[in-house]
C-alpha cells in the first residue's frame, strides 16, 4: 500500500495547515463569526446602548470556542503528535473551560442564581453530552475519509444546539 506524503489514511488528513480543506474550513469559521457580529449589529441603534440577544452573544462566544477548539486540535495532534481522540478531548475541554468564561461574563451576564463553580458544574456537565456527539461525529467521519478539522466542525454544530437549550435552561437558568 503506498501512502500520500503527509497524508494520514486513518483520518483523513491531506496535507499540512496550507492543504484546501483547512483553508476553506477557517475561511467559513470565520464567515459564521462575522455573519454573527453583523447580525448583532442589526439590534443596535444610535439612541441606545446594543442590545444583542443571547443566542447571538452565545454564537459569537461559540465562533471563538470553535476557533480555540481548531487551534487545539491542530497543535495537538500535529505539533504534539497526540492520537486524533485525545487531541479532540483536550481541544474540547479548553475551548469548553473558554466558552464558560465568556457565556459567564457576558452572554448570561446578570442573570446567576447560583455561586460560579456550581455553574461551572452545571456547564461542564451539560456540555460533557455535546462533547460525546462531537467527538463521535468526529471520529465518525474522520473514519470514513473526511478531513479531521472539517469532521470536528460538523461535531461542534451538532452539539451546539444542545450546548445552547441546556444550558440556558439550567446553568443560567
């Protein structure tokens, strides 16, 4: 069996940072980010402060997770030579701990009933359902010849449905 220079038969992988399905991967990443701050912008007027609904708020902090998230999974299993599933899980938890901070701090901002680790608690736990779908969908996909980093973005729109209901509901609840 002969094998594509820099090519990961297992996972899908062709090429390095530079291949087409990275490019076009964070090409949309970043279109879903300014379509989001745009859609923001609809709610803002002159004579008020904006007021940017909280699904909006929860996007545009979900578009910086999936970019951390990416980032993650790409330092990890390129540069540090991690297996696909525990880059997958550490690129998860830090862009999990990161989308805590900035839901906290400004999509739920002034609506905690409860102490910051035990919705902390909440979160992880909520969002410990979506990493097993993305993770799944992942390595779902990636198994079946799609590039890693576009298999985890589909993960991640899967979960973040959930994420957002859930969490909604019981962590700022």
């Amino acid at each position: 069996m002969t094998t594509q220079i820099g090519a990961d038969p297992t996972y899908g992988t062709v090429g390095g940072f530079g291949s087409p399905l990275v490019v076009i991967t964070l090409v949309l990443v970043s279109i879903a980010i300014i379509l989001c701050v745009i859609e923001a912008f609809k709610y803002y007027t002159l004579e008020s402060t904006p007021v940017i609904p909280r699904p909006i708020k929860f996007c545009i902090v979900g578009g910086t997770g999936v970019l951390v998230n990416t980032g993650m999974l790409y330092i990890c299993k390129e540069y540090a030579g991690f297996p696909l599933l525990l880059s997958s899980v550490v690129a998860i938890g830090v862009a999990m701990l990161w989308n805590f901070y900035w839901n906290d701090t400004w999509t739920f901002v002034g609506v905690h009933k409860s102490e910051m680790h035990d919705r902390l608690i909440s979160f992880l736990a909520l969002c410990s359902v979506g990493v097993l779908l993305n993770t799944a969908i992942l390595l779902f996909l990636a198994n079946w010849g799609v590039y890693y980093l576009l298999a985890n973005l589909v993960g991640i729109v899967a979960a973040t449905g959930w994420n957002y209901v859930m969490n909604k509901r019981v962590t700022w609840g």
